[in-house]
C-alpha cells in the first residue's frame, strides 16, 4: 500500500535563522506556574527505596536532574533524595553510625521521609509570583520544593510537580551551579532586579 501525501521536502533556506525561544523566559513577577515543573507534561525520575546511592547517583547524572522521587510499596512516594544528601556528608555520617561502608547504604537509608517534606498547594500557587516561590525556598533553605494537588481520577493527593531554584535560575538566565544555596539565591536575585 502507498500513502499518498501532500507533504514535500524542501532545502533548508540559505538564509535561515534558528528561532529562539521565548517560551521559557521568566520574570520575578511572572506566574509562579511558569516556572514549576509539571509532572503531567514532565515524568518524574523515581527511584526505588532498596536501591543503591551509586544507581541514584548514576540516575541523577544520567537524567541531568538533581532530584529523585523515591518510591516504596504500591508505587507510592515514600520521599525525596538530592544530589546534596548523596555526595554531602550525610553518607558518611549514616555509615559510620552503623559501622558500615558509604556504598552499602540504600536510597531509604538517606531519603528525606515524606512526612517532613514540605509542599506547596497547586490551587495556592496559582496566583503566586515566581518571586514569591523564591522566597519560600530561600526562607526554607531548599534548592527544591513539591507541589500538591488532588488526582481528579482518585480524589486522592498527588505530588503534581515541584519548583527548582537551579531550574528558575535557568529560566532567568543566570547559570546557577553547585551546592551554594547562598550564592543561587543571590544570583537570582541579582538577575531579577536588572
């Protein structure tokens, strides 16, 4: 069978220009939910509970992501680990208070429980600014920050996205690296108020 097509290929124009986005441009005063990242548009990159931190390191690097949603029975969120929890020196910490070696420990070993996490609600979000998630992640001193909403399908909570200090420091176009939360959130803020 043929598919008939009015569909043409052409030669690319000599003159042509790549179009740059605007899409991801932010501003202090943007809506908040410009900025956050959406777990229906986005998949979350999840871990398991038994797993290694070498595999969540590797996965962390692998994905360009600083964050894992760690998962435990029923593929339920059971918490959160960071880049900061793996490569700082809670590891060591765990593993000497155990007698046992950093590569021995477990995602569950270092994860941030779920019920010390904190959230924002979607429907609270809304009609905030980006600045104003800022200031909730520089008061909390967090480079990331959930987002709650209810599964329309269940009833039942869904952590729906999160907000990333690296991710609108991005958006802003400041480059914001490394584990200095100080100087991120004076980077960006220096980039909002030019």
């Amino acid at each position: 069978m043929t598919l008939q097509t009015h569909v043409q290929t052409h030669k690319l124009s000599p003159n042509a220009s790549l179009c740059v986005s605007g899409f991801n441009l932010i501003g202090a005063d943007s809506p908040a939910i410009e900025a956050m990242t959406d777990f229906t548009r986005v998949n979350a990159v999840t871990i398991n509970t038994d797993e290694t931190i070498s595999e969540a390191n590797a996965r962390m690097v692998s994905r360009g992501v600083r964050l894992l949603m760690v998962l435990g029975g029923q593929e339920r969120v059971a918490g959160l680990i960071t880049a900061r929890d793996i490569l700082g020196e809670k590891p060591m910490q765990i593993a000497s208070s155990r007698s046992s070696r950093p590569d021995e420990l477990t995602v569950g070993d270092l994860m941030t429980p779920i019920a010390t996490i904190d959230t924002l609600y979607l429907r609270e979000i809304l009609n905030a600014r980006v600045v104003e998630v800022l200031e909730v992640l520089k008061k909390l001193g967090r480079q990331h920050i959930l987002i709650e909403d209810t599964d329309p399908a269940t009833g039942q909570p869904r952590v729906r996205g999160l907000f990333s200090a690296t991710h609108i420091g991005r958006q802003l176009g400041v480059p914001v690296l490394g584990f200095d939360l100080p100087r991120t959130f004076a980077e960006i803020e220096a980039a909002l108020a030019s």
